[in-house]
C-alpha cells in the first residue's frame, strides 16, 4: 500500500494514499470535531465544522473530504479554525429550535454536544425561523423539518445504503428541506419504514412514533393484563444506553428491568423465532417437494416485506406466508395464551420490544388482526425501553438477573440468532436439515451465511433432497442487487434471507444510536460488536434448534396440532398485496 | 405501462410517449439529467408530478433525486405555463425606472401574483433580471416579444393586446 507523509499540528502521520485529512488526524490521535460526516455513509463536507488550514491550500478546507497529499500541512487548532467552527454552529443554531430541554434528543444530540464542545456561550447571529409543518403521518417515524441540519446522513443512508430513495434535498437556500418529492408525507411515498434514517439523524429531526405513553397506560390499567415479548436483537444493544460497551448481551438484566415496569409476564419473541422456523421450514420443504414457487423468500422483516410491495412485486409469490416472529407472537398472546392461562383475551394488552421502526407499521397492517384482536397493541423501540427504564427510576447495571416468565420464554440459539444477517437461513439450515434427513447436525455453524459481507451465498447437502441453494441479503440496496440478479437469471437459489437493515435487526432502525464521533473513533464496525456477541451467546446456549425447543412441542401437542396446519395456517400466515410505489403513476392509467 | 389513449388515437404523442423517446435518447449518458428533464418541458410544457415520477421509472432513479433537481433549478416548473409569459424586468435600471409598480400593476389587472398563471391558461407573470435592453427601460419580454418604456398605462392594452391574439387564433 502506497503510504502518504504529512504533518499535523506539528505531529508527522503517515497513512495510506487516499486517506482524508480527518482520517489521518484521527490516527494522529487529534480531534477534529465533525457534524454531517458518518464512517463509510456520509462523505460530503456540507457542514464544515471539520474545517482546517491545509498550508498552500487556499481559505480553510473541510477535512472530511480533502485528500492527503506527500508534505502536507495540517493545523487543526488555530483561532482562525476556532472562529470558522463556532461562526458555522452558531448559524446553525440560529435557525434551530431552542427546546432542547424537551426535545427527544437531550443529551443525546450531536448538535448540542457540538455546540458545548466548541465553547459556544451565544448565538451571534439572528434571522428568520424555518416553519415547515411536521410529518406524522405513518405510525413509525417522525419528521420534524424544523430541527433539520440539512446534514444529509439521513438522505445518503435511505438512497446508498438502502437504495430506496424515500429522501431528498428539496428547494434552493433558506428553502431547503429534507423530505420526500413534493414534500409528501412519508406515507405517501415508497418510505419502507426501516429507521436507517432514523438512526443516522444527529438531531431530533427523526424519530420514531412514541408509544411509551400507551403503554404506560396500559400497565396503570389494573384491567388490563401486559404481556411484553422481546425481540432477539434487543438485548445485544440495550445495554448501550445504559452505558455498557458495545457488544454487551444484558438478556436478563433486561427481563429484570421489565419487569420491574409493573407488567404482569415478560415473555420472549425468541420462542415465536422458533415457531417460525417450525412453520417457515415445513413451508420451504412443502414448496421444494411438490413444485411451489422458489426461491422461498423470508417474510420476517417487515420494512423488506414492505419494499418487496412496492418495489418489487414480482416476488411477493415467493415470500414465505409465515408471519414474523412479532406477529405469531402478537396471534398467540390472545389466544393460546390466555385459553392456556384462563384470562380473557379482551383484558390483554401485548407489547413487543423491538431493534425496528417498521414493526410500529406491522403491527398496525389490517392483516395482523387473526387472534380477533389487533394482535400486537404497541411497540416499543430498544431506544423507547430503555427511556422508560430510566423514566421508572430503575438501575439498570445493578439489576439481579432474572429468567422469563413460562411458556412463551423458553427459546433456542436458533432463535436468538435471528437477530444478525444470515440468522434466520442458518436457523432453517439447523432444522430442515435434521428434519429432512433424520440425521443429527454434526457441524451447527453455517458459517458461509455469516458476517457482514452485503449478499452471502452457500450450497448446503441436504441428502436426500439435494444441494440446496442458499442466499443471505442485508441492507436494501443488498436486496435489490440479489434481487436484480434473481429477476436477470443470473442466480438460482431455493432459499433466500432478507433483512432490511445492514447487519439485519442488531442495526434495525429502532436500536441505540453509535453517533458519528464513535463511529470514527471504533477501531471495530459496532454491527460487529453486536453481531459477535450474538454468535457467542448462541454458542453457549443449552438448546440451539428450534425444533428441539421443548415449550414449541407442547404448543403443536396441545394446540396447533401440527406446522402448517389449520390452526397455523389461520393464525401464523398471512399474505401480501402489491402497491404502488408512487402512487401518481398508479393513478395515470386511464 | 405507459399511458396508450393518447397514442392509440394517433392525434399527438403522449407526455409518456415523449418521456421515453427523451430518456432513450440519452440511454447510458452520465449526467444527463437535466437534459433530459430541459427537453421533456420543452415538449410537455411544464413537469407535474407524474411527469417527474415516470421519468424517475424510466431513468431508474428515485423521484426524490428528479424532484430535488427540478426544485432547485428556478428554470424548472411543476405548473402549467400560461400561453404568454409576462417576464417583466426587474434589473437595476428597470427597477429604478418603475418596474416594480408595473409588475404590481399586472398582478392587480390579471388577479394573480408573480409565478403564477391565470386560470383560463392565458398568461403567466414571471419576474426576471436584466434582459440587456435598458435603453428600453423599463422592460417587458411576452414570450419573444419586447415591449420597452412602459408605463403603468401600457399594462391593459398589453394585456388586450395578447387576448385578442389568442381570441383571433380561435377564430
């Protein structure tokens, strides 16, 4: 590798030939603050209040884009520097709603921890306030274009990584604004829902819709009887907001603290996960066996279940009818449970924790009803619990550890993988394989469908049945190329996993956020972290099939009868609908 | 996909028709969005919403990418342009000799404010800076034609002028 010599601050750095200023600062161990830049997604100077003086450059030079060159030299911490970083804040601020006591974002707000940084007593400058009207229209994400910096992670995240497109820069000057086309609301247009934007956003201009408040209610309804279920990603990252490093599983510390809520059970969605897999996998080998349509698609993720819809409708045949982990959850939790359990299924109020903004919108689907109830009633984000853990006054780190409630609490490895790319396939994998061939898994680990590679494919030996053909996606835009490739011919598979989110729901769009200033100074991807400590706790875990989970057999035994059965079939599968992605053009046909 | 009625009867291309044709010409250009987006106004007149979306389809980029480009660049529009634009100076020497309160002028006669158009489609009032005629200040341009040291009593018989045009045409 070509290595590049400069200097900075009085300090020689050598790094490779490429590399940006602010890349070679941070090896350097010198602090350049930064606002719109992201590691790896956001790359475009717009804020300039990473701005340096670069010797023979001409005025100050952003150094998240300027390339290093042999000799150069850096001053990162000059009054000149110190003046055009507070002067480019404080024109921020200057047009930045003053409710940070309020807003979402206090003490969490990469605008403010600026602002404190840099020293920034008053705001020099006055003029006019933006007023554009907030966008509450869906029942996952919030837009407030007030408190928009223009900074545009949001806008590369959703258009890049996910290659939806849902964002863009509209307008010219004190008009722009962040939005989709027209300034639509985001449930008119093909917004997925997935948070990707949500979770990028420095400032309180993104959030997801709060339903802390209903559930709070329900808990101080002595009526009403809280079922709470959580999804596997959520304890690999929760921990994170109550200061733990990345890559901390708090599983049952975070039971303990729910409970400590006030709810009547927690239960988990890693024992619907391997419910799933039960029906999900009889599914696929029911398709692969008499000719259905391959490949079968997982349905879990509901932004991807979502895009599939909108962009692709071609391939709804092909999503397996199985509902997510949530929503067999969400059916079961008003009617096997409380038949089980002899509590009227009127008085229960479910609540799932999840890594997702979309699962607010899942929820809410006019399909997700079977239990003859709205099956799930809120959902929480990682980010919501953790709020109103705080709210109850809890202390989360020194919490005893605590287990789930039963029956719905027993779950597998299987299951809590789930939460990483390549989960789900190699969940299946476990199963189907020892289902079909009656044999005993010798090796559990798929490695080939793991890690954070964009599209993962493997050949699995599945005797008698044959190779089978697997392929893994995460992050949108990974879809769309598996996809394109699928529709192309160029690939044949009869098995394939999308996630939505890049690393699958350790990066869901309702998890902590890893502000850009972490970002930079991780020497590990935090997806890694997550996805690390999934694997290892999959490891240490007594049961790690799904079809060995004891709790999933006496479900089938004393209620469901058998996978995909009548009783599945009614209140475990669904099915999907095209939609229009701009429903403009769905309206031009004469 | 694309919208038949129009094509079917063999009377004029369809706005769809002329997308494609636009878009297809420049199949494979890096860069070429705003040529294509010039050219498809220049034949469909202005770029309303399923303009904007049916170009994004066929370019295979998001409608959010086309719409920020159409939103920024003031040459573009999304409403339909009157038959006769009313661009009105208002450069320094026009300005200075009174623009401002013609402009105001044709605002009170046509019923509409700067950017708008009328609603029978006749006329649409534009402001714009200097057109490198201020010996004829102040000035006015009606589509191609110069109308120069206006005053405030020139705006209705401008305005007649253009509806009898229109009304002769009809005719």
């Amino acid at each position: 590798m070509e290595m590049v010599n400069l200097t900075i601050d009085g300090q020689e750095v050598q790094v490779p030939k490429g590399s940006t200023v602010l890349e070679a600062a941070q090896k350097a161990g010198i602090d350049i603050p930064t606002l719109c830049h992201l590691k790896d997604i956001n790359k475009i100077g717009a804020c300039r209040v990473c701005v340096v003086e670069i010797e023979k450059a001409r005025g100050l030079q952003p150094s998240c884009t300027y390339p290093v060159t042999e000799g150069m030299v850096v001053r990162t911490n000059t009054a000149m520097v110190r003046e055009a970083r507070k002067a480019v804040v404080e024109l921020i601020l200057s047009n930045h709603p003053m409710e940070c006591l309020t807003c979402s974002r206090s003490t969490d707000c990469e605008l403010q921890a600026l602002a404190k940084k840099l020293g920034i007593k008053e705001i020099r400058f006055q003029g006019e306030n933006s007023n554009f009207p907030m966008d509450t229209s869906n029942p996952a994400i919030v837009r407030d274009p007030n408190k928009c910096i223009l900074c545009r992670r949001c806008v590369a995240v959703c258009n890049e990584v996910q290659g939806v497109g849902a964002l863009g820069l509209n307008e010219r000057g004190f008009n722009s604004i962040v939005a989709p086309a027209f300034q639509h609301p985001l449930s008119e247009v093909n917004c997925v829902y997935c948070g990707q934007c949500v979770n990028v956003c420095p400032v309180g201009a993104l959030k997801e819709k709060d339903e802390m408040q209903k559930v709070w209610e329900a808990i101080n309804d002595p009526e009403k009887h809280v079922v709470v279920q959580t999804a596997p990603a959520v304890r690999a990252a929760l921990g994170e907001e109550f200061g733990l490093p990345i890559g901390t599983i708090v599983t049952k510390k975070m039971v303990a603290a729910i409970r400590r809520l006030g709810i009547d059970k927690i239960f988990d969605t890693d024992f619907t996960a391997d419910l799933t897999i039960m029906e999900e996998g009889n599914e696929f080998l029911h398709r692969l066996q008499n000719g259905g349509k391959l490949p079968l698609m997982t349905s879990c993720s509901p932004g991807w279940v979502k895009y599939c819809e909108q962009h692709y409708p071609e391939f709804l045949d092909n999503l397996s009818t199985a509902k997510s982990p949530q929503q067999m959850f969400g059916a079961l939790a008003k009617t096997y449970y409380p038949e089980k359990c002899g509590i009227d299924p009127a008085k229960i109020f479910s609540v799932s924790v999840m890594p997702c903004t979309a699962k607010k919108y899942e929820r809410q689907r006019p399909e997700m009803m079977d239990s003859g109830f709205v099956d799930v009633d809120a959902v929480l984000t990682t980010r919501e619990l953790a709020a109103m853990i705080k709210e109850a006054g809890i202390d989360f780190n020194s919490l005893p550890e605590e287990d789930y409630d039963l029956p719905m609490g027993i779950s597998t490895g299987a299951a809590l993988i789930f939460g990483v790319t390549g989960g789900v396939m190699e969940a299946a994998l476990r199963t189907v394989y020892e289902v079909v061939t009656g044999k005993t898994l010798e090796k559990l680990d798929f490695v080939e469908v793991r890690g954070l590679e964009g599209i993962k494919e493997a050949t699995v030996d599945v005797p008698p049945v044959g190779a089978v053909k697997v392929a893994v996606a995460h992050g949108l835009g990974n879809a769309k190329k598996l996809l394109e490739r699928i529709k192309k011919g160029e690939a044949e598979y009869h098995f394939v996993e999308i996630m939505a989110c890049p690393g699958g729901c350790i990066g869901g769009g309702g998890q902590p956020r890893v502000t850009g200033p972490e970002r930079m100074s991780l020497e590990d991807n935090y997806l890694d972290l997550r996805t690390q400590a999934v694997y290892n706790e999959d490891k240490s875990m007594e049961l790690r099939k799904s079809h060995e989970n004891p709790a999933i057999k006496t479900l089938y035994e004393e209620y469901l009868v058998k996978p995909l059965g009548e009783k599945s079939h009614h209140l475990l599968h669904t099915h999907y609908q095209a939609k229009p992605k701009y429903q403009v053009l769905a309206e031009k046909e004469c | 996909m694309s919208c038949q009625c129009q094509g079917k009867t063999g009377e004029k291309e369809s706005k769809y028709e002329i997308i494609d044709r636009v878009v297809d010409k420049y199949q494979g250009q890096e860069g070429s969005m705003i040529p294509v987006l010039h050219e498809v106004q220049q034949a469909v007149g202005y770029l309303p919403e399923d303009v904007q979306a049916y170009v994004a389809e066929k370019m295979g980029v998001p409608l959010s990418e086309v719409y920020g480009v159409v939103s920024f660049y003031a040459l573009f529009t999304t409403e339909p342009i009157g038959k006769y634009k009313i661009s009105i100076c208002l450069g320094t020497a026009c300005y200075v000799k009174g623009s401002g309160r013609i402009l105001e002028e044709f605002e009170k006669k046509l019923g509409i404010k700067v950017g708008e158009t009328t609603k029978d489609g006749l006329f649409t009032l534009e402001a714009c800076r200097c057109l490198g005629a201020c010996g004829l200040a102040p000035v006015l341009v009606v589509n191609e034609n110069v109308h120069g040291r206006l005053k405030i009593t020139d705006v209705p018989d401008i305005i007649e002028k253009y509806r009898a045009m229109s009304r002769e045409e009809a005719s």
